[in-house]
C-alpha cells in the first residue's frame, strides 16, 4: 500500500473528513500538523504550491485537499492509487 502523507491543522472539518475516508479504507495517515511547525506549512506549499489545507500525497502522487480525495473515490480511481507499491 502507498504512504500516504496529509498536512492538517487542529482545527480543520476538511482534514477530519479527509481522515475518515482514508481511515474508513484502513489506510495508516502520517499527519503532519502545519499549525505547529512553520516549517511544515512552507514545506507544504513548496510541495503542493497551495497555502490550505489539508494536502494529501498518495505516495509521490499529490492528490490535493479534501474535495480532490473525494472525486478520486467517486471515479473508482482511490483504491488504485492506494495499492500501488
């Protein structure tokens, strides 16, 4: 299964979705909390050249936020970016 890799704030509903569907796949999250370490959130923006969050990267793929995860999941394309290796 892909690493999976979501930059998040405390207090953010589209990172708390965005958790759920993951986690409703059994897949592991490595959070990293943008709100805690300024640092992360200019290591966000280099990455995904967006400022809000979350950012969610399936292995080297940037998938975007919460709305991009879930039109992923609706096309029938998620699982299969999930099990790549």
């Amino acid at each position: 299964m892909s690493k999976v890799q979501m930059y998040t704030t405390a207090i953010c509903p589209y990172c708390v979705a965005a958790k759920g569907l993951l986690r409703r796949k059994g897949v592991e999250i490595e959070e990293i909390r943008v709100d805690l370490d300024q640092a992360k959130r200019e290591e966000m923006m280099t990455r995904s050249n967006r400022r809000s969050v979350p950012q969610i990267f399936i292995g080297d793929t940037h998938v975007g936020g919460n709305d991009d995860l879930v039109a992923l999941d609706r096309e029938g394309k998620l699982d299969a970016l999930l099990a790549a290796p």
